[in-house]
C-alpha cells in the first residue's frame, strides 16, 4: 500500500483471500463474480443491521420461502411480516420492508440509483450501497462497522464516523471513513471488495481477539505495525438505561388476552402487553395503573407470575409480570387500538421477544 491507500496490489492479496475464505451463506452466490437477486440482498443486509450471522442465516431461509420475491412480500399482511421478524428486534425495519416493498412493487423493479434507492423507508446509504454494488455490479461504497473497525486499524484512525469534526481531521470523520470506501469501490471488481472486507471484518479483524496473523492487510496495518490493534477503533461511549416496569398478562374468563396498540412505552406502533414502569417490588395488588385496562370489580384474581429480563435499544429492562384473570368475557373489540387474542394464539400474535418473555411466564 502507498500512500495509506490500497493499491491494485493490496486489493488482488483481498480477492485471492475471500475467494479461498468466504463462507457459505444462503444469500450468497456460489459464483462470487455473478450479480445477485437485488430483493435477496436488500432483505439479507437489513436482516444483518444489529444482527449476528449465525442468527440471520435460519431467519432468512424462512423468509425467502415464505416471500420468494418483493411482489409476495407486498402482498402480506403486516401481523404476518411482523411473526416471520419476530426475534430479530428493531421492529421498525420489518414495517419500512413492507412499505418499500409495496412501493417496489408498484413500479414493477428495483430503482438503479442510490438517489432513488435511499428515498425508500428504511433504505439508507450503507444498504443502497450493497443493492448496488452486489446486485448491480456499480461502482458504489458500503461503509458498515465491519469496514470501519478495519479502516481505523489500517489507517490508526483514532475517531469514528460519529464524531464530531476535530482539528485531527481536515474532513468530517464520517466523509474520512467515506473517502476510504470510495476508494475500495472505485473498480469494476467493486462488488467483491465490498464484500470481501465485510467477510474479513466478520471473521478476522474482529473486534476482540483479531487474528492479524491471517489478515490479507497485516503488512500494511499501521495499527499491527504499533502493538496498537485493540486500541482501534476507539470505544464508543454506550449510555445505558435501566428500566424497571411491569407487564399485564389480562386473561377474560373465556380465555382472552388483553392486547394494546399504542400508548406504551415500548412497541408504540404494534400490538403488545399493556406495561408501565414501576418500582421494583411493587407488584404487591392491583398496581393502580391496571384499572386503565380492567375495573378493580371485574378482578377475579391477580397473581405475580416471575419476572424476565430484556433489551431495546438503550434500554437495559427487568420486568415483574401481573397474571389478572377477570371475571367477564372478552367483550367485542369497537376499537382499533384493543384486541382481545384468543391464548391458544398469543404466541403467535404478538410479534415481539418482550411479550413472548412474558406470556412463557403463564
């Protein structure tokens, strides 16, 4: 490499590496040259956003059985998008998959350009690059964590594309980070490289325990050349959340449960279990919150099921779950904001890990 850029030379040692390392993906083409289904990578990137490999790879599968192409996902109705999501989190991607996929759909193909792409819901500059760098063949960067702890290690940047503009950089951190990108994607071998050094950030320039040793870069890293890996990229300061709450299990005497959709803290805009924050230990009777849902006169029995803990976002949560079993059947639903969901089917209603943890308390 010269000039702390990778030269042809630098970026031959990356190919020949992926061809003999990458991994066998159920989104991923035999032929590594070959273009790709642009609807297979967008689902397989957005699925990847905050998500481990190993995690993704069975979800995936699923999908694409269930909807093998962008115009049987735009036909799906969103409870069922939201069940085929459920686990993978960050819920609103599987809403903005939907409402791209309609939009998609409508206009018959992909768009081709990332002006067109990124004005989609949910599509932004990381997954229009992917689209079309891997399906298109153009010559357009990705810039995702993988690529970033590899850039900072390359080029011993000690800031990330979050930060704000320092006198350290003559350019905004993120355009730094931009600027390399670019520079790896300015080729017609764009859509190998791209996913070379996503494969290489996944699998050897990890962020902990990195081995350098088999890294196609390590001549070159200014970061192994200094004993400096695992100060590279700088830590990101994370500031955590806790929150206390409790979750109501409400049971109708034929065997109903309460569903809210909206005005919750989480899940604001899906059907979930009514929950409010609360102070630990405070589970002991009726929580004075729970009459917002059911009359004290209309209790049969309420019973402190066990607790469960859990993560969104920030948020680092514990939560006391309220089993309340009424003395009334489910009354017919006139209000789109509440729906009462049979017991035998809650599991599969509820589209989200938080109320699973607490239904498998019951």
């Amino acid at each position: 490499m010269t000039n702390q850029r990778m030269d042809k030379t630098s970026l031959k040692f990356l190919r020949d590496w992926f061809k003999k390392n990458a991994a066998e993906l159920p989104w991923r083409l035999a032929d590594l040259d070959a273009p790709r289904d642009p609807y297979a990578v967008w689902i397989s990137e957005t699925m990847l956003q905050q998500t481990q490999v190993s995690t993704v790879r069975e979800y995936f599968i699923r999908w694409m059985k269930r909807f093998p192409n962008v115009e049987a996902l735009a036909a799906a109705e969103e409870s069922e998008v939201l069940r085929y999501w459920q686990g993978l989190g960050y819920y609103s991607r599987a809403k903005n998959i939907l409402k791209t996929a309609r939009i998609v759909a409508e206009h018959k193909e992909f768009p081709f350009t990332r002006k067109e792409l990124e004005a989609l819901p949910g599509i932004g500059a990381y997954t229009a690059g992917a689209i079309l760098s891997l399906a298109y063949h153009q010559r357009e960067a990705i810039l995702d964590g993988n690529l970033v702890r590899i850039f900072s290690r390359l080029y011993a940047l000690n800031f990330l594309p979050t930060d704000k503009k320092s006198n350290s950089t003559a350019s905004a951190p993120v355009e730094v980070y931009w600027n390399y990108a670019r520079e790896v994607a300015d080729s017609p071998k764009a859509y190998m490289h791209n996913e070379a050094l996503m494969e290489l950030g996944r699998t050897v320039c990890k962020i902990k325990n990195p081995e350098c040793a088999n890294c196609p870069f390590h001549a070159d890293c200014k970061a192994f050349a200094e004993n400096r890996v695992s100060e590279f990229p700088p830590s990101k300061k994370h500031v955590q959340k806790d929150w206390h709450g409790t979750v109501l299990i409400i049971e109708s005497r034929d065997h109903k449960i309460l569903a809210i959709h909206g005005g919750q803290k989480f899940f604001k805009n899906q059907f979930t279990l009514p929950h409010f924050e609360s102070p630990r230990n405070a589970t002991a009777g009726i929580p004075a919150q729970a009459e917002t849902f059911v009359g004290p006169d209309q209790i049969e029995s309420v019973k402190v099921i066990g607790k469960f803990h859990h993560g969104i976002t920030v948020h680092k949560i514990e939560c006391d779950v309220l089993h309340i079993q009424t003395n009334l059947k489910a009354p017919a639903s006139r209000n789109a904001e509440i729906q009462w969901v049979d017991i035998k089917h809650a599991q599969d209603f509820f589209a989200n890990s938080f109320c699973l943890k607490a239904l498998a308390l019951l």
